[in-house]
C-alpha cells in the first residue's frame, strides 16, 4: 500500500504534551476515530479505500531513546560575565582587574547593564546555559541569579536587554518549515507580567542582534528581510533596520550593510561591517528624524584601518565606543575604548588578562563601567570542570539529548558504554565512558584516531580510523580493529590492555569513517585508493591485510563519505557530492543496497533548494526507519563574528525518515553540532557525571579563524 492509495489529513493535539501535530487526511470516508490510549504517539494514519486492504500506522516522531553529540569548543568555553570600572583603570605598569559579575555555573554571556542606582551597580541581564538551554537572568555581583520568565519550547534565546520594565530579546521558539531560512526573530514581554510574549519582527522575517535606544522607543537590529539564507556564514548580508516599539511594522532601512548595532544617544546608532579594504570597522549613522520619515545621510566609517573592530557598545554620553578589537601581532580579541573626537583607541583588557579572549562589550547607563564576557579561568571561583556528558534541552519527548565532551561518540551493543575520540591530536587516541557519564579510560594512547563504530555483536570490538583527518586521498590513513577485555573496565584502571589489527594496507591511502554490519562480519568504509573517495566492504576480522575480502561498493569522480550500516543490514546510508562532483561544499543523503544496488538520494530540502544541502554525520535509528545528521538546513543563528570559531556554517542536529518525510530539526543553536549517534535506551547520568576523572575547562577554543590580519594593507 502507498501513501497516494489513500491519506487522511487532521491535525491532533497530545495531551502528554500540548503539542499540535500535523496529520494527512485524503481520500474518502469512512473516517476512524482514535485515542491517544491506543495510539499514545503521532502517526501517519493510511486507510484503505476498499475493506481488503489493511490500514497503516506510520510513526510521526522519530522513536524515543538517546542523541549523543559534539558541539565545536563549547567544553572548553568556561564564560563568564565581567565588567571593568573606566573611572579607575589605569594603563601599566598600575594594575587594573577585571570583576566578574556572574556565578561560574555553566556558561553567561551576552549580558546588558540594567539601570541602577547608587547602591545597585553592576545590576545585569545575561545568558546562561545552566538548564540545557539558553536562558536569561537577572543578577548583581554577591547575589545569587534569578531567573527570568522564558518560552519552554524555545531552544535558543539571546541578547536580552531591559527598558523601562520591558525585556526585549531574539528567539527561535517560532519554528518555520522553510529550509534555509533563520528562525530568529524580536520580541518583548513585561519583566514582571503574565508571561505574554509579542513578536515585533513581523512574519516570515529574520533579524539578529537587537539594541534598544536609552529612552526604550526605538530598536534597531541587523536584519536579513524575508530572503532564504544565502549560504553567507562569516559577515551575513543583513542590513541595519530601526522601528519604533510602539509600531514594530514602520521598518526603515538605515543602511543595506552591517550588524550588531548599537545606540549613542537617541539619534545615532553605530554598527559594525567588513569596510572595502578588508577590516572590520565601526561605522555610525545619524537617524535626524524621531518619527523615521526622512532619509538619513549615507554610514560614515568610525575606526581606522589597521585593526579589525566589531560588535561595538556605544557609550550614551555620544564621546566613545567600547569595540572588540583584533591587532596585527596579537592572536586574541580584546575590549577596547575609541574615543570618537580625538580618534585614538585606548586598551581596557589586554593589561589585565593578555592571552584570553574578551568578547561583545556592553555599557553601563553612565558610560562608567564596560562589561563582556571572557573564559572565567582555570583557578576561578565556580565549575572549573566540564562532564563527559552534557544534558541539552531537546524539543522530541521521549528522545534524550546529550553532548559529549568529545567527538564520533559509539555505543557498546547494550548501551552501557561509549567510545569516542576526546581530541583529535596525535595523542588522542580512543577513549570509552560508562554511559552514566562517569569514569573515562583509554586506548590507544599516542595514536591520532578519528571515527568509531562499536561491534554491534561484541562487547569487547571497536573499529576506528587511525591517521590524520581532513587529508587527500593518498594520505595514509588506516580502518583499525580494537580488540580488548571488558572485564578490564573498572575503576582503578586508567588504561586499558588491547590488541591492535590493522584492516587496511598502507598503500591504499586515505581508509576512514569505518562502520560495523549489524552481524558483526564486515565493515564498510570509505578509501581513496582509486584517487576518489568512494565505499568498500572489508572483512571485520581479517581485513584486506591478513587475506579478508575487500569490496568496491560505489565508484565515480566524486565524494562518497561518511557511511552508516542500516541495522536491518539491508542499505548503507553515506554522504555524497556526486550529484555536484565540482564542489566539495554540498552534500546530500544517498542509500545503497549492500549489493550495490537500489541507490538513490534522499532529498530533505526539495526541488532547487536540495542542491544546496550539507548534510553529513548520518547515522541510522534503533529500528532502521529514521536517519539522523547534521544539516546547514537552519540557516544561522546569531552573527558568527561575535562567536568564537566555528568551521562549518553546517550546525544543527535534524531526523528524517527513510523515504525524505518527517523532517525535524533537534538541536537550535549558535554552535556548530556534529557527529551524533543514536541508541534506544534513555540514559540516567551519575550524580557528579564522573567528578573523579573530568577535564578541566582550560579555554582552549579558537577565535574564528577566517578572522585574519594577513594580507591586509593599513
């Protein structure tokens, strides 16, 4: 029976969840009626038109158990909210400090100064992630933060900022089904109110990065219009729209380049954009009518060339901005003050802590006090260590969220454990965790390792690339076989015994991303031995070096990558570009029998759009009916430049099912998500999430490295 045989179309509400979910309806009666007793999740309800043929349940949720993750540096962010008193800092040799204002629980960022008097300095409004998702909080340094009201179906909240009693913020917690299209979007609620939310964005419109003008009348934000997302990650396309609060729909364009605005005054609005010379500069604009009907002048540039300035905080007394800045010489972002008459630049941050990142300045009412966020340090007050495993808010009931401290995470057939690559350095090696979340051993040690794939069939098996990654085709690169004693993983061992069996032989170049048959035989993988990265199947034990089969499974000019045995053992699911061989930027699903046959591509995105996927890190469901991936499908988020790096502009966690339909996205964020896995059991982390044995948070994450002084001229 197909789909077209006879669909029906309703819309169902589960009472488990207050959720709304969709339901095709077509074709004639009778209609059935169904309860959430006997059907206790969203199906896709097929009924046969004639009394021969049998009515069909499609599931129209992913099935419940356990996503673990990667997310690019976010262990090692450790942020916290500072501020520096202007009045009395003082350039060296006098010594300056910095002091924080927030909790070290997790990490705050993004944070406003809220109006104070005397006896409340420092009052703020930040970000933090401590629940799993972004929340906001109100907080004055000595005090324990409170939080604010927030959406429970919104994944990803940012830039709050309080006026007159009002919190106005950017949220996704609208969620749109058209690919490539951001989900933010502007809204305000009463600080103190019933927890009514109003969109000031309008419809089908994405903006980032709101400021709010001192008297609270006016917003400005970077705006990227009604437009679907243009593949731009490092300066998005947005322009620099102001509206009055009061009537969100009078938008007017006050220059077609920049983001991050912030206000001086009540008529000035400075912005940062890539100038034509190549740096990141401030520019202003003058706005000479409060009503927003006259034209404003053309953007004057602010900062000189010379040094990249961005995500600027205007001081209110119309005399200065606070910019992050990066200089030629010096490999960190650091806050300082431009004095707007004199035009010289004085240093804030760089005295007090030279090699730490500071990020997104912001100012107090008085033009006092500058503030930002930077990593807390490694001996500061609050969590100075980051769990194996990290609970992330997830929008699937039943379907749990982890993120791991790590990278291609497995699990052990029962689920008990997990294997994953901790780095990916030459001392990484393969390191396993008890899926509670505590206790960490290692194998392998010394050996740069890169994807695993357990042994469905054994406790005691676990395959893994051994070389380097992100290399060409003849790179030596090898699928190895681990092979170890389970009864060895216990508490008062650090390392563990194995024996080592390389599957591959050396000649045959660049061997990776391995992945088990559900009977524990073969293993699939991808080799660039022909001079294009395409798939074999190899035998599990004995590999091509110890006289084992190995098999050409697809062949041609392009990237096949990335595959996932099915656990029905029927198809492969991989990544490829063959559909667009010429470039290494889009790559869609394909599945292929394990015979060869029956590939085809599953487009998630359709039409025109399809050829515009990213789409990597596939892996298959429990039941063999979803596949999961990560996806550029959301657009982005927040302004990259305002975060530290991250490399793909791919960064989200979706589900799809087999044939292309269900499409849903997990994860809503501003970081880049990848190499997830998927096992069907619902994990209970330990108290302490292995206290004994966690990394410390030394703030090894990366400015953006498309962020370069090189080759540009003064």
């Amino acid at each position: 029976m197909t789909i077209t045989d006879s669909i029906i179309l309703i819309r169902s509400l589960d009472p488990s969840t207050s959720e709304i979910f969709p339901y095709f309806f077509a074709g004639p009666p009778p209609f059935i009626s169904l309860t959430w007793t006997k059907y206790p999740l969203p199906h896709l309800i097929l009924f046969p038109n004639t009394p021969t043929k049998q009515t069909h349940l499609i599931p129209m949720l992913p099935p419940a158990g356990t996503i673990v993750f990667n997310t690019v540096g976010r262990p090692q962010y450790g942020f916290d909210v500072f501020s520096v008193d202007l009045h009395n800092h003082h350039p060296p040799p006098h010594t300056t400090q910095d002091h924080r204002l927030t909790d070290g629980v997790s990490i705050n960022f993004n944070a406003q100064f809220i109006d104070y008097d005397d006896e409340q300095q420092n009052n703020i409004v930040f970000v933090s992630e401590r629940t799993g998702s972004p929340r906001f909080y109100l907080t004055r340094p000595g005090t324990k933060p409170n939080s604010l009201p927030f959406l429970p179906n919104s994944l990803f909240q940012d830039r709050p900022s309080i006026k007159n009693n009002k919190l106005y913020f950017a949220s996704t917690h609208e969620q749109n089904d058209t690919v490539f299209k951001s989900w933010s979007a502007v809204y305000s609620t009463e600080v103190n109110g019933d927890g009514t939310i109003t969109r000031l964005t309008p419809k089908d419109t994405v903006d980032y990065s709101p400021a709010v003008s001192l008297n609270g009348k006016f917003i400005a934000v970077a705006s990227y219009g009604s437009r679907r997302w243009g593949g731009d990650f490092r300066e998005l396309k947005t322009e620099i729209v102001v509206f009055p609060v009061s009537n969100p729909e009078h938008r007017v364009v006050v220059s077609d380049h920049g983001g991050w605005p912030t206000w001086s005054q009540e008529s000035t609005v400075f912005f940062h954009r890539i100038a034509e010379d190549g740096w990141w500069s401030i520019f202003r604009v003058d706005l000479p009518d409060p009503n927003l009907s006259k034209s404003t002048e053309p953007p004057v540039r602010v900062t000189p060339p010379g040094l990249h300035c961005f995500t600027p905080a205007a001081m209110h007394d119309g005399k200065s901005i606070a910019v992050a800045t990066r200089r030629k010489g010096n490999n960190f972002r650091h806050i300082e003050i431009f004095n707007l008459e004199s035009e010289t630049f004085i240093p804030v941050t760089n005295s007090i802590n030279p090699n730490l990142h500071h990020y997104n300045p912001f100012v107090s009412p008085d033009s006092r006090y500058v503030g930002f966020h930077r990593f807390r340090g490694e001996s500061a007050q609050g969590e100075s260590t980051y769990p194996h495993l990290d609970p992330i808010l997830s929008p699937v009931q039943d379907l749990q969220l982890l993120r791991l401290n790590g990278a291609f995470p497995t699990f052990s057939p029962d689920g008990d454990f997990i294997a994953f690559n901790h780095t990916l350095d030459p001392n990484g090696g393969v390191k396993i965790i008890r899926s509670n979340g505590s206790k960490l051993w290692t194998l392998l040690k010394g050996r740069t390792c890169f994807h695993n794939s357990w042994s469905p069939t054994e406790k005691n098996v676990i395959y893994t690339s051994i070389g380097p990654i992100f290399e060409s085709v003849s790179k030596t690169v090898q699928i190895a076989r681990i092979e170890f004693d389970p009864l060895h993983l216990t508490d008062d061992k650090e390392e563990i015994p194995f024996k080592l069996t390389i599957l591959t032989r050396d000649e045959t170049g660049n061997n990776a991303f391995p992945s088990c048959s559900p009977d524990g035989k073969f293993i699939v993988f991808r080799s660039g031995r022909s001079g294009h990265k395409n798939l074999y199947i190899v035998d599990a034990v004995n590999g091509e070096v110890n006289g084992g089969n190995v098999r050409r499974l697809t062949q041609g000019n392009w990237i096949d990558t990335m595959p996932c045995w099915s656990p029905k053992g029927d198809v492969i699911a991989f990544s490829s570009n063959r559909h667009n061989p010429n470039n290494a930027e889009v790559f869609g699903i394909y599945v292929v029998g394990t015979d060869g046959s029956g590939l085809r591509r599953i487009e998630v995105a359709k039409g025109v759009e399809a050829e515009r996927e990213r789409l990597n890190h596939v892996c298959f469901s429990s039941d063999g009916e979803w596949l999961l991936f990560t996806a550029n499908l959301g657009g982005v988020t927040a302004e990259s430049v305002s975060l530290p790096n991250q490399f793909q502009p791919y960064g989200d966690l979706y589900v799809v099912r087999l044939d292309g339909s269900g499409l849903r996205r997990l994860t809503c964020n501003a970081y880049e998500n990848g190499t997830p896995t998927w096992h069907d059991r619902n994990l209970v982390l330990c108290s302490g999430n292995g206290d004994g044995d966690r990394e410390k948070v030394k703030g090894a994450f990366q400015e953006p490295l498309w962020i370069t002084c090189e080759n540009l001229d003064n």
